[in-house]
C-alpha cells in the first residue's frame, strides 16, 4: 500500500537505516550474521502476512520468544503493520501469561516452538487471541509458520505512524507491588530514548553490542537491540548467561559493548585468565538493572581492564534516564549524568525540590517517559508529580549534577523511627572477602518496628559465619544498621534479568518464622540484644 507518512516511527527509522547499511552485518550467530537488508526484508514479510491475517494498526500483539534474530525479526514487523508489541518475560506461568495477554487486548500471539505449551495454555484463557504464529515447527494448521511470514515478499507494507500517539510497546512491570502494569511506550519515547542511549555511550558503526539480558526486558530491548538496528550497528544475541558461552561469543564476533546486571560481573570474575583475555577487545561494559557493589566494579574493572559505566532508568522511562559517561569522569557508586534531552531531579513527598546533598524520591521528565499505565489512569496519575515521573527510587544528586541511588523507597527500613537503607549494609557486606552476595530486606518486629536481616552467599561453604559477618558489620556500621540476623544461603533467588528478588527474600522470611525457610539454614540467627 501507499506510504502514509511513517518515516516518522520506528519502522521507517529502520527502513532508511537499513536502506544506508543494506550490506552490512547486523545481527551476528553461530550460524551466520543477518544483513540490514535481509532483517528489512524479513520483517517485511512479517508485517504484510500479519495485515493479511486481520492484524490491523494499533492492534496488540504478544512475544514470547528468546534472544535471536527472529526476536528481532518479529518485533520489528509487528511494529511494520501499525501494531503494539507486547513482549512476555520467558518465566511466567501459563496463567501469567494469559493475564498479560488478556488485559492488553492482545488479538495474536508470536511465540517459539519452545513455548508451545505455555502459548497453549495461555490461549484457552483468553478468547481475544485470534492468530498464534510459531517460531520454529508446527504441524496444526490452524497455526502460522513464522518462517512463512518472513517469505512473503512485497511492496513496502506502510501503515501512518503518529510517534507521539501510537504505542510501539507495552512493558509490563514485574508486579512486586500488585497485579502488573503496562507501561505504554510511544514510538516517539522510543526514538528519543535510543538517540539519547547512542549520544550518551558514543556509539559508532563498528560498535558489536552483545545482548545476553533477555530482550522482552525494557534495558536490553532498548540498548541491545533498538539502538544497534536504529543506529547502523551490530547486535549479538546470545539465549542464556553462562559465562564461557558468553565468552565465545565475544571473542567469535568482535564484541565492544557488553550489557549486564551486577550479578553477572560477579560470575564473570571466575572465569580463568585465557577467557579473561578473550574480552580484550570489549571498550566497555555497562550496568544496569540494581545497584553495582563498589567493591565487586573495582575488582572486574582490574581483572578485565575494561571501564564499566553505571547507569538507571526504569521501564517507564524507555527505561535509560542516565549513565556515567565513556569520556570525562566516572564516579564509582553513582549512576551517573542524566542522558540527553532528559531531566533529572530529587523530590520531596509533596513533590518540592530537595537540594544537593539531601536524599529524597529521583524523579524524571523527558521525551522518553511513557504515555501512561494501560487501562490504568488513577495509577498513572499516582506516579507523577506535575510532568515529573516518580521512580520510585530514593536517592541524592551532588554539586557535580552525579546522581546516587541510596535504595528503592519500598526497601527503606525504618528502625526505631531513624532510616536504615539495604544498600548502605550490602555495600559493606561486598567488602568482606568472602561474600559473593549480599541482600538486605526488612524483618517485621513488635519492638522496633522493622529490623534489617541480611541474606548471604559465600565463595566457599564455612568460609565465614554468620557471627564473623556479623563483627565485620560492627566494625563498618551503625548500631541501628547492623543486621539483626544474617542467613546464609547457597544461592540467592533471582529474576529473568539476573536481579535478586528480594520480595521472595521477604517471603523466605515469614516461611522461617512461621513455617520453614526454602534455603539454606543459617549457621546462627541470634539476635543482638
């Protein structure tokens, strides 16, 4: 059909990249690299064939599906067609999914052959799913082959794009507060967030950004995958962390950017010294996701030789809100400067400014904060002050406009009426040599209110107790800040993305007081008095 003015959404922004590095390698696997011109093509076939199907423009449209090409292939046709894309994080459940599905309206589904059954059982709850299309091999005809989507072969399929209006994605956030929102984001919060993103990291056309955070997650989404294909770059998906295949790769395909949460620095350092040397040719490595241990930066930056800048943003944000910069000063425990075009400031509880110095809500205000949550406007208006998005996250900004997360305002532990912040205690437990993980969450008490309890990893069992912690926390903390106890675990519960899940920590913690803890036991769990 005739261009209707799309140029200006991401599929026309793709469509001139692709059209200036036809040639060139854009998505790089094992089993050979994709040309800008081959994932032009193929997402072409993808939006026409969904068209065909009765996916009409604004239309939703779930993923669930692993890092690879075909993620790509696919995000980018369903945005092709006019419609919304939905991505569903690889771990939920079958009743999780069709929530998600159900409550954004999705009339088709784009799942991988290793979902079948998730898709399926999802699908029987929800009668709005009208097209299920397979990535990989199916034998129902009343199921699409994806591969017969990307065959077909036409004019340019066009469809007008209003980038401030019309939503490219909606991200839902993990519910660790509820039900999960759908945060609407616009084509235009998008576009701004990945031109930020590319300024912001220096990205070059010889940039190889390898992407092992899975991309229906907002940070992988938008650095790992958006920005390389917007900005004429290469892209390396890679399916799961494990930390040699991770390395392979780097090595096999030129590597120069690395996305990671802290977690995963951390088992990088036990990789041997020839691996180590394989990432030489990484410029640097970014983090993101939770706050990064002083101690364990310091260590992977000496070991690897490679610079990691520490950067924020939630999903509501596109999700990047700041970074420290690859050129000029980087502050080690801060989450950098604001990325172009977009604001930054610290927030009172009745939304008045804080100045330098004094801890309050991190807020935010640019081009790339979302439209709203979907189908939830008292919600959306509960997180904003004026134009100023709410983050959620307490924090301060010094006289050098570095800003600092100091924790989440729903991990703040108050003790005896004064504030104890989980980050402060976990930065000190990183210092002790032989913790790998340290998380610090707040335990009900009839007495003091709340009191902080400590959960632990260990680099080798008995390798220290929780008495030895314990004196360790003595010697660097306040009287109030010390953990009332310490557990020790063998592994710490994490997400899809690496971050540790302190809610199910929580939880673990009213199962040991009732019932039993899902853990390790503790080696001594005696208060101090």
């Amino acid at each position: 059909m005739a261009s209707q003015g799309l140029g200006a959404g991401i599929a026309g922004r793709f469509r001139e990249t692709a059209a200036r590095c036809a040639d060139l390698a854009c998505v790089f696997t094992d089993a050979g690299s994709v040309s800008f011109r081959a994932l032009d093509l193929a997402s072409e076939g993808v939006a026409a064939s969904l068209a065909e199907a009765g996916i009409a423009p604004g239309d939703r449209v779930g993923l669930l599906a692993p890092n690879g090409p075909d993620f790509v292939t696919a995000y980018l046709g369903v945005l092709k067609a006019g419609a919304t894309v939905v991505p569903l994080n690889l771990l939920l459940n079958p009743k999780e999914v069709a929530f998600i599905l159900r409550d954004s309206g999705a009339k088709a589904l784009i799942y991988h052959e290793d979902f079948a059954a998730v898709s399926e059982s999802a699908q029987a709850e929800c009668s709005g799913v009208e097209l299920r299309v397979c990535i990989g091999a199916t034998s129902d005809p009343g199921i699409l082959a994806f591969a017969t989507l990307t065959r077909h072969r036409g004019a340019a399929f066009e469809q007008h794009c209003d980038p401030a209006a019309d939503l490219a994605v909606i991200l839902y956030t993990s519910g660790t507060t509820g039900r999960p929102k759908g945060a609407m984001l616009t084509h235009a919060n998008l576009l701004a967030n990945t031109a930020s993103v590319a300024r912001a990291l220096d990205f070059t056309p010889a940039d190889r950004v390898l992407v092992v955070l899975p991309m229906f997650h907002a940070f992988a989404a938008t650095v790992g995958m958006l920005t390389p294909v917007l900005f004429g770059c290469g892209l390396i998906p890679v399916v799961r962390f494990e930390p040699k295949l991770v390395t392979q790769n780097v090595a096999r395909h030129g590597a120069t950017l690395f996305l990671g949460v802290p977690s995963m620095y951390g088992v990088l350092m036990r990789l041997d010294d020839a691996q180590v040397f394989a990432w030489r040719g990484v410029r640097c490595c970014v983090s993101g996701g939770a706050a990064m241990p002083v101690a364990l930066m310091s260590a992977f930056e000496a070991r690897f030789g490679i610079p990691v800048l520490e950067g924020d943003g939630p999903t509501e944000c596109s999700p990047v809100t700041c970074v420290n910069p690859p050129r000029g000063v980087r502050k080690p425990g801060s989450v950098g400067l604001p990325i172009p075009d977009v604001e930054m400031t610290v927030l009172d509880a009745e939304g008045r400014p804080l100045d330098d110095g004094e801890t309050g809500e991190v807020c935010v205000r640019g081009p790339n904060v979302m439209k709203g949550y979907f189908n939830l406007p008292e919600a959306t208006r509960e997180s904003f002050f004026g134009d100023w998005f709410r983050t959620g996250d307490l924090g301060y900004r010094d006289a050098d406009g570095y800003f600092y997360l100091v924790d989440r305002l729903k991990d703040l532990i108050i003790t005896n009426g004064m504030n104890v912040y989980p980050r402060v205690i976990e930065e000190v437990l990183y210092r002790h040599p032989e913790v790998v993980e340290a998380a610090v969450v707040g335990d009900p008490d009839a007495r003091h209110g709340e009191v902080p309890v400590a959960h632990v990893t260990l680099r080798q069992e008995g390798a220290a107790t929780s008495a030895t912690l314990r004196a360790w926390c003595r010697e660097h903390l306040g009287q109030h800040e010390i953990p009332r106890r310490i557990l020790l675990h063998e592994a710490l519960p994490k997400s899809s993305t690496g971050k540790i899940l302190k809610r199910a920590l929580r939880r673990s913690g009213e199962q040991e007081r009732g019932v039993s803890l899902p853990f390790a036991a503790p080696d001594s769990a005696t208060p101090d008095r």
